[in-house]
C-alpha cells in the first residue's frame, strides 16, 4: 500500500510538473515592424521583423526577420509574396527554426464609409526538425473611421481561420479588434487585442497585444 501510494504520488508530481510546463494558454505582447520601399507606383520592396514575448510576456518566445514584395493590381488586389526566417521557443528547453515562404492574395473594396478585406494566404512551412507543410489561412477584416476626419484613425475588427494540411484540419481561430492611426505619408501605427484559439500548438490559446509600426520610406 505504501508503495502504491508513493507512486501515485509521484506521477501527480510529474503530472503537475509538465501541466505547468506545457500550458496550453498563454498572454502575449507582439511587436511587428514593416518597412515598406517604394520601387515603382505598384511595385513596393518590404523588410519584416517581429519580436514576441511570452511565458506571460516573461521571454522572448518568437523572433522573425524577412523581406518580400507588394504588387498592387489597381485599386482593389493586391499579392504580397514574401520570406520569413523564424526562431521559436514556446517553452523553455524547446527551440524551433522555420524557413516559410508565403502568398497572401487581398481584395479590398469600400462599402459606404466601410473599408472590406479578405485576404487569402497560401503558407510553405519548412522547419529544422525536417517537417515540411503547407497552410492556408483567410482573414475578413471590417475597418471604418472614427473621431474628426484630422485625426486619421480606423477602427478595425478580423477574423482569420488556418487550415493546416499536415493534419488536415481547420486548426486555428484568431479573433482581433484595434485602432489604425495614420501620423503622416511615412508612418502608420495599428494598436489591438487579438485572441488565439488553437487545438494542436503548444501553447495555442493566447491572448495577445499587438503593436504594428509600418514605415514607408
């Protein structure tokens, strides 16, 4: 009796131990940074990083750095090709390096004083571990002015859902709503609280805040 109760003991030891260390939840602060260089009227030149922090916005748990393009077909499609480099460390004692190369296909169209995207992204995912996969994501996003037409500020609301191929599934949920400022021609800054719900990573459900500066030079 002894013995069994020693080892129950030890197995809710342990259990406690990796429930804390593989939480499924998690709260989060992004910082996403896009410089855009024009090339010609249509054709713009783009450098991206991000930095995230997480562990309760404790440690860095994801850094990216990557370049791309944007070709913008008259007023309303837009295609974005581009290269992310990606380092993770969801938790402590596990680092990831992803090479991902991605597609985003956006049409936007105004609806009275509403602005109306969709975006669609085709995603290569190519990790260090050798796991190769491809994802598809949608993005809906409702955008509208508020305040004096001076202030230049944008009320936006997303959605966007992933559909991973390697287990064949819809995945992924991120629910997001902020503010857009406009500073001037060169400088844009969007602000909002964007919430994860994710069945499959670890940690998958998130609640973030996000900062995305987008400079154009």
């Amino acid at each position: 009796m002894k013995q069994a109760a020693c080892v129950c003991l030890v197995v809710l030891v342990f259990s406690g131990v990796a429930c804390a260390q593989f939480d499924q939840t998690d709260n989060q602060q992004w910082t996403d940074l896009q410089v855009a260089v024009p090339m010609t009227k249509m054709v713009d030149f783009n450098v991206l990083g991000t930095l995230r922090l997480g562990r309760d916005i404790t440690h860095p748990v994801d850094e990216r750095i990557g370049v791309g393009f944007t070709f913008r077909f008259g007023k309303y499609l837009t295609v974005a090709p581009n290269y992310l480099h990606i380092g993770m460390q969801p938790f402590e004692g596990r680092r990831i390096w992803e090479n991902r190369l991605t597609l985003p296909v956006t049409v936007r169209f105004n609806v009275e004083k509403f602005r109306l995207s969709d975006r669609n992204q085709i995603e290569r995912r190519m990790r260090n571990s050798g796991l190769k996969a491809n994802r598809y994501r949608n993005r809906f996003q409702v955008e509208h002015p508020v305040g004096p037409d001076k202030m230049k500020l944008t009320l936006f609301v997303a959605d966007e859902i992933f559909y991973d191929w390697f287990v064949n599934r819809w995945v992924r949920n991120r629910f997001s709503v902020g503010v857009s400022k406009v500073f001037n021609k060169h400088y844009t800054q969007d602000i909002y609280y964007l919430r994860q719900n994710d069945g499959v990573s670890i940690p998958g459900d998130l609640n973030v805040v996000v900062a995305t500066i987008r400079l154009r030079l």
